[in-house]
C-alpha cells in the first residue's frame, strides 16, 4: 500500500463562505503517517475546551493524502461527556510463548485502583487490583500457560456504577494475541473455473495440518452466490445466519486489513515477536471487536461513538 500522511481535525465553528453559503471549519488535532499495510496510530489526541460548551455532540475528520496527491476523508459524530471513562491499551496486541501480558489502563475518574481481569473464552483466568497514579494503571501479567489464541483484558473503575443503553464507559477493553499453529487447512480447486447452468460442477479437496501433512477430516459443503457477498458490503444485517456464515466473506470476523485477517495472525509461528508494523495491524482488526468489550450489543453503524473533552 502507498503510505499516506493522515490528519484528525475536530469540527469548529460555522462560517460564510465566499459564495455566501455556510460552512463548518475544522481545527487539526494530530498527525500520523500509515505504514506499509495502511495503518496508523494516532495517540493523546486532546479536543478545545469550548467544543463541550458549544455542543454536545462533535465531530472529528480524518483526512488522508497520498504523495500522488490523492485523498479521502471520514468523520464521525462523538458525544461529549464528563461521565468517567477507561481505555486499554496492551503494549503488543500479537505475543509469543512466554511472553508476559503488559498493557496501560487510564482513567479519567480519581479511583485508587483499577479491577483487572484476564478472560479466555469466556473463562475468568486472573482478577486483580491495580493502583492508578495520575490517571493510569500499568497492568503486566507472567506468561500462563492457558495464553493461547485470544486473551480479553478487562479493566474496570470498581467507584462507578451505571447502567447505560449504550454501555458502561468505565470498563474499558483490549485483546491481544498468542498464534497457535492448531487446525486445518482446507483447499478447494474446482475442475474449471466457469460452469454452465444447470452442469455438474466437480472440484478437489484438499485437507492438510499446518506444518502440510495430510489429514483426515470429515467436511460440510456448502455453494453460496456470489451476489450473496456483494450484499453483504452494503447491509450488514442480511444473510447473517444460516449457511451464508460459510461463505468466504464470513470467515473472519474481526474482517481484513490488506490480506491480513485474524485467522492467518493466529497461525503464526507461536515462538516469534512480529514486526511492529504487523503488530499495529493485529491491533486494528481486534478494536472495537472484542467480544467481551462493555458496550459489546452495540453495531458499528448503530449510533455516534463517545470521547471526553480534555481541557
């Protein structure tokens, strides 16, 4: 992927345009460069102080420019709030055999300590207390053996209870994870690539492990349409049950970033760190995807995202 240079402005106040139409402005917040797979990190971004007295919901834009010139741009509305809020952020998302679980937890509330949980599969594998100092806990776990694939971090502000349509913001979560090379590999070559209607179609099957030994395996077949696919990029609810689970745009769910998807990061060699580059992309697919997040009922398209005012 080219590498574009990337903009975050929140949204200011109204103004006449020369043609005597009125126009929104925008203040840059932070800059940031993607890397080779077109991803950036954009840290401590704090918003004006006068965002919160002029309304309650803002806007933030991220623009995008290539050094061919070209660009693109998204906003999305965000709700300020002074309710207490707590982020999660591990040190590396993708970790090797024995390496510890690190991670900074930051508050907004003044708690004296944060309530930490590990989870695995729903399973609770550790809960402890962390203190928080100015704002931010250091959370760091020895290697267990039950890491392996998927691992929650839970990070919740035991001073704060509410309930909330669109979540508690004072729980705050992360994954990160430790590839296992377990599984299958499955490949099917169809005899042709074109068929005619109402033709037999015939293709090979392939089963091997994942070091490419042969492997017996008992398998469920399944022919979607492609126009199934197609739909599914503009509704994400329609054919989310059923046998259009089986379909190749349905295999993974934290979706795909270039041709990096969860399901190749798990098959990563267990023993080995991953660039950092790499590690950045593993981090984008799992936010906002964990399972086990506080507002986890929530769609992506279901309403505006919330962000604190820092003054």
């Amino acid at each position: 992927m080219i590498p574009c240079d990337v903009t975050v402005s929140e949204s200011g106040p109204w103004r006449v345009s020369p043609n005597g139409t009125p126009e929104l402005t925008w203040r840059p917040l932070a800059t940031a460069r993607t890397n080779r797979y077109g991803v950036a990190r954009v840290r401590d971004v704090r918003l004006t102080g006068e965002v919160r007295a002029r309304r309650d919901v803002l806007e933030l834009r991220i623009e995008a420019k290539a050094r061919d010139g070209r660009t693109g741009s998204e906003t999305e509305p965000f709700y300020v709030s002074d309710d207490a809020l707590v982020i999660v952020e591990p040190s590396h998302s993708v970790l090797a055999v024995g390496d510890p679980i690190e991670a900074i937890a930051r508050t907004t509330s003044a708690a004296p300590a944060l309530m930490v949980s590990i989870l695995k599969d729903g399973r609770i594998l550790s809960t402890s207390a962390v203190p928080v100092r100015d704002g931010r806990s250091t959370v760091r776990l020895p290697y267990q053996p039950e890491f392996r694939g998927r691992i929650s971090i839970i990070a919740h502000d035991p001073t704060v209870i509410r309930y909330r349509w669109d979540g508690d913001p004072a729980s705050g979560t992360a994954s990160v994870l430790y590839p296992e090379q377990s599984g299958l590999e499955v490949t099917v070559k169809p005899r042709r690539e074109m068929f005619a209607p109402g033709e037999s179609m015939s293709a090979a099957v392939r089963v091997r492990d994942l070091s490419g030994r042969r492997a017996d395996g008992v398998l469920a077949i399944a022919a979607v349409d492609a126009a199934v696919g197609e739909r599914m990029t503009s509704s994400d609810r329609y054919g989310s049950g059923g046998l259009a689970n089986l379909a190749p745009w349905m295999q993974d769910d934290g979706g795909r970033i270039g041709d990096v998807t969860l399901s190749k990061l798990m098959r990563l060699d267990p023993a080995r760190r991953v660039a950092d580059d790499l590690d950045l992309v593993a981090a984008a697919l799992m936010s906002g995807r964990d399972e086990y997040r506080s507002n986890r009922d929530r769609s992506p398209a279901s309403g505006p995202a919330r962000a604190r005012v820092q003054s």
